[in-house]
C-alpha cells in the first residue's frame, strides 16, 4: 500500500508574531518555523500503519525551499520518501489542494493522512478539499482508527462527544490529538534523512479563489474591574453582564 502524508510548515507558536509593513502577510524575521503539530500525529499514523500492513511512505509539502526542513524531520522520523511541490508564491486552501491533489494521483497513495488543521491560518479544511478533489472518502477529526483490509474503522470528535464511522479506501484520514503518541527521531534517523533526497516538482498551477484583504492582531485585552467588595455590588455587575458584556 502506498501510503501518504502531507504537512505544513508552519511558525512555532510560542513565536511573537509580527504582521508585515503590507499589513496582508507576517513579517518572517526572526520567526522560528516548525512542523505544524497537528502533521506530527499524521507522521506517526502513516508510519504505524506501514509497520502494521507494509507497504511505502512519501511526505508530500506545498512552499518553498524553507518546508525542506519540515520534510525532512518527517525523514528522520522514518517516512521513506519527500516531495516539495515548490511555489515561492503564497496559496489559498484551495491552492494548495489542487497541488496536493494532483501529487497524490500521481504518486498512487491509497491512504493519505493530515493533520486536522494547520496552526498559523487554522482553516481545517485542506484534507477535505484534496479528498473532494481526488474523489476520496474522508473521515476528519479522527482520535482512534482501524483498518482491515479495504474496510476503515476511526473514531472521530464531534461536538459534545465521539462517533465511530466505517469507510473504505482510498481514503483521507485528518488527525486529532490523542490519535497516539508521536515519535521521537532517533540519531540513526537523523543521520540516514540527511542522505535522502527530497524530490522537488513543480506545484500544479491554480488560481487564487480567497484574497487576504487585511491582517490584524487582535485588541488587548480591557484590565478588570471591581466593582466591590460585598452583595452591594451584584445589582451592578448583572447591569455590566447584560448592556456591557452582553452575555446575559
């Protein structure tokens, strides 16, 4: 089974984030880039799965030469191959699905897994857009999965619970948080990525659908108040909630 993984490379969230002088972009001095967390239980799913049932791993990243390193810590990792599909030029979801789409085709992966969302623009909707694309079925949010044979068994988050779906491959799988454990890359890892080669191709053309019209951080959060120190002041704090606050 050919098996494929796609992530991005994203900023570190513990990055101070400063918004670029186009006021439509991040300023990316300084900033430290890492694998996106979310891809990490991706990474570790894809490389269960081929421990499990065999077969071939590729990690697949739509960007610039800076999402080498990304591609290449997944290396390290134990995924056996990495493609940069290269674009200097920033992409919409859709961009970036189309490119990603075209890649799994030819690359004849079966069992595709991402990340749920990427941490810098938090979209959550890659994975479904490429599994629309390549006429996938998809299962989202997924905390535990099952496969036997053609047959997919995952457990996936949904509002104030779990549920359990049954599919078939070819699928899309986008991992949650609690999916398993990620490994750590050990020294002999380390060393046999920096010898592998990251296949670089064009990224499949597309045109923007979404344009970034304005970034801004968003306002600083008021200072508390106290309004008292006894039951005198609960008539007041009740006005606050409803024509202030709005929340009651």
């Amino acid at each position: 089974m050919k098996i494929a993984v796609c992530v991005s490379h994203v900023p570190d969230t513990a990055t101070k984030i400063v918004i670029g002088s186009d006021n439509k972009s991040i300023d990316p001095s300084g900033v430290t880039y890492i694998v996106n967390p979310y891809d990490e239980f991706a990474i570790e799913e894809a490389l269960k799965t081929k421990e499990k049932l065999g077969g071939e791993t590729v990690v697949i990243s739509v960007g610039k030469d800076a999402n080498k390193e990304t591609l290449r810590k997944a290396l390290a990792m134990g995924i056996d191959n990495a493609v940069l599909l290269k674009d200097d030029n920033d992409r919409d979801s859709i961009g970036i699905a189309k490119a990603l789409a075209e890649e799994i085709k030819n690359q004849a992966a079966e069992l595709v897994f991402f990340g749920k969302q990427s941490v810098d623009y938090d979209n959550s909707i890659i994975g479904q857009l490429t599994a629309e694309l390549l006429g996938y079925n998809c299962v989202s949010v997924v905390v535990d999965l099952k496969i036997d044979g053609n047959k997919i068994t995952a457990e996936r988050e949904i509002e104030g619970g779990r549920e359990v779906v049954e599919t078939s491959l070819p699928a899309i799988i986008t991992a949650q948080k609690g999916l398993n454990e990620p490994r750590y890359a050990s020294l002999k890892g380390i060393m046999a990525s920096k010898k592998k080669v990251i296949e670089e191709k064009a990224a499949a053309a597309s045109d923007k659908v979404v344009e970034v019209l304005r970034m801004k951080k968003p306002p600083m959060k008021q200072p508390g108040r106290i309004l008292g120190t006894d039951k005198t002041a609960v008539a007041e704090l009740v006005r606050l909630l409803k024509e202030e606050a709005k929340v009651i």
